[in-house]
C-alpha cells in the first residue's frame, strides 16, 4: 500500500517538554524531516510566522545539523520560503476551517499542522500520506 489515512486525534500540547519522545521511523524521508528542520529553525526566531513545538524532535538533530546552515543562507539571501509556505497554509486553512468541518491534509508528512493549531470545535482532519509517515 502506497498511501494510507490516518485520523489525527487532538491532544494538549501542554503535556508535551523537553523530555517528550517522539519516533521516528528510519525509512521517513530525508526531505520531510528536511522541512520539519526548517519549521524548527523558523520557531527559534525572535520573527517567527508561527510556533511549531514539535519540529525539532521530528527532525532529529543530524538534519538539524545538516539543514540549518543552509536555511541561514536562505534567510540572509531574502529566501525564507519554509516560514513563507508554512505560514500561508496555516492561513489558508484556518480561514477556511471556519466554514469547512472536515479538512484532508495531502502528503501531510512530519507537518503538525493537525496539532499545532487552534481548529474550530466540530472540525475533522485526515491526513493522507505514504503510509510509513502515518504509522
């Protein structure tokens, strides 16, 4: 099976610190936790476009390392698209969120967009993916 869909259940990420352990299959790709560090590195910013608690645990710390330098690059090149497309999506959504009760979330990856953010009561996330992302 290529996809699967995986129901995201709402939690409190109030209950999430320092020593929360996240696991991270060995086969999810290289470039979802790519954009997990690049979420990471956004959320350490004084600037920050959003807060994404659970970024850097899904990175892990070696893409953090690998990833970072070049995010910097980005950023003083005038190139920050990880915040730019991060923060558009999350705009997009929760405009819509408030008129639409059950939202798809396609090739959703490591993105927390599911838990990171504030939904309207009543509203429904699927998140499709392949299927070791979801399991």
């Amino acid at each position: 099976m290529l996809f699967k869909i995986g129901i995201t259940q709402k939690f409190d990420i109030k209950n999430i610190g320092e020593n929360t352990v996240f696991k991270i299959r060995d086969d999810v790709s290289f470039t979802a936790k790519k954009m997990a560090a690049g979420r990471a590195y956004k959320t350490r910013r004084s600037d920050a476009l959003f807060i994404d608690l659970f970024a850097e645990k899904l990175a892990g710390k070696e893409v953090l390392e690998n990833v970072i330098p070049r995010l910097e690059a980005d950023n003083k090149a005038g190139r920050p698209l990880t915040s730019i497309r991060t923060r558009y999506f999350d705009d997009l959504s929760l405009e819509h969120s408030q008129n639409i009760r059950q939202i798809v979330l396609l090739g959703a990856g490591l993105n927390t967009r599911a838990l990171r953010m504030e939904w309207a009561s009543g509203t429904h996330l699927y998140e499709i993916d392949q299927s070791n992302i979801l399991t």
